[in-house]
C-alpha cells in the first residue's frame, strides 16, 4: 500500500510538473527562453502546492479526529457525565503534555457491537465485562507528526513505544486501568474507570 502510494506521487508530481511547464511556457513563450529560470520557477511553485496541500490535509485530518473526539465523549456523557469529564480532560492532558495528539477509536459501545467484536476476536471481553458498554472505557490512538511523516501508535504497537510517550503515567493521575497492563492480552490502547 505505500509502495502503491509513493508510485502515486511520483506520478502526480510528474504530471503537476508538466502541467506547470505547459503554464510557464505559455506566458513566458518559447520553451527555449531561459530554461533555468523556468524549472527553477517550476520547482518553486510545485513547493508551495505540495506544501499548501499538506497543511490543508493535516488542517482537516486533525479536525475530523477532534470533531470524531467530541462525538464519543457526548456518548460517553449520556451515560454518566462525571466519568466522561474526566477522560475529557485525560484527554487534554496527553495533547498538552506528551507531544502526542489523540484520536478515540473507540468509546461508548452497544451490547450488539461488543457481542460482534468478542465473535470475531474470542479474546475480547465479553458483554458482561466490557467497560466500554458501560461507558466506562476508551480506545485511543496516539499520532505525531514529524516533517512530512505521520508517527502512529495503535494496539499492536509495543508496550515500551507506549510507556515512552508518558501516557500510561497520565492515566494514573485520573484513576484510569492501562490495557498494557493485562497480563494475557496486548491492549495498549485501551483505559477503563473500573
Ligand atoms: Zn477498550
């Protein structure tokens, strides 16, 4: 898949260059005038639209992952609205302190959904167990940008990537039980109220 998409790039960025080239020649006129010029301009304006379309796309991707975050806390709230504030600010904690931003895969959950995660994955809780239909439980992920590269924290990332980023340290500042702490299944990305 990112073999798939660095293809694509190179493909968009060549057609881009072109496209520019047909531009530049068009008003500067003859392809011939001042070469250097025209593949220095090229570049030039090839940067500033790879460069505005990457921070339109990290503009929109953090503000769907907030509006998605805002969402499951509401969730959380109908259910009790002390225990939802309180991963709230969890929360805020982990984006103002680790470095890290967050984005809730998993919050409030119904008992169909969760009697459908534990048939296809026998080692999910069951029902009866799942804090997460009590609203008690959330999932998160952890991303971070760095230069043009996305880094991203999930469940199968290891506990030590985990520990490093302090979170399991903010946890316990709210009462929260980390998922990295079970002894026979990896679920790092899970906290519970419990
Ligand atoms: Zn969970």
């Amino acid at each position: 898949m990112r073999r798939f998409c660095e293809v694509g790039l190179i493909v968009l960025f060549s057609q881009l260059y072109s496209f520019n080239q047909e531009i530049l020649t068009a008003i500067m006129g003859s392809k011939k005038r001042t070469p250097l010029i025209r593949h220095l301009l090229n570049t030039f304006i090839l940067l500033i639209i790879v460069t505005v379309g990457y921070v339109c796309y990290t503009i929109i991707y953090d503000l769907r992952v907030h509006i998605i975050n805002r969402s499951e806390l509401n969730d959380l709230a109908g259910i009790n609205a002390d225990y939802a504030a309180r991963f709230e600010r969890f929360v805020n904690d982990i984006e103002n302190e680790s470095g890290w931003k967050v984005k809730i895969i998993s919050g409030l959950r119904s008992r169909d959904e969760q009697i459908q995660l534990k048939r296809d994955n026998p080692r999910n809780a069951a029902v009866s167990k799942s804090r997460h239909v009590l609203g008690r439980a959330i999932d998160i992920n952890l991303y971070k940008r760095v230069g043009l590269s996305t880094l991203l924290l999930k469940k199968s990332s290891s506990k030590a990537s985990w520990r490093k980023t302090g979170v399991p340290e903010i946890a316990k500042r709210y009462q929260l039980l980390w998922g990295g702490t079970y002894r026979n299944y990896h679920d790092p990305v899970h906290f519970e109220i419990n």
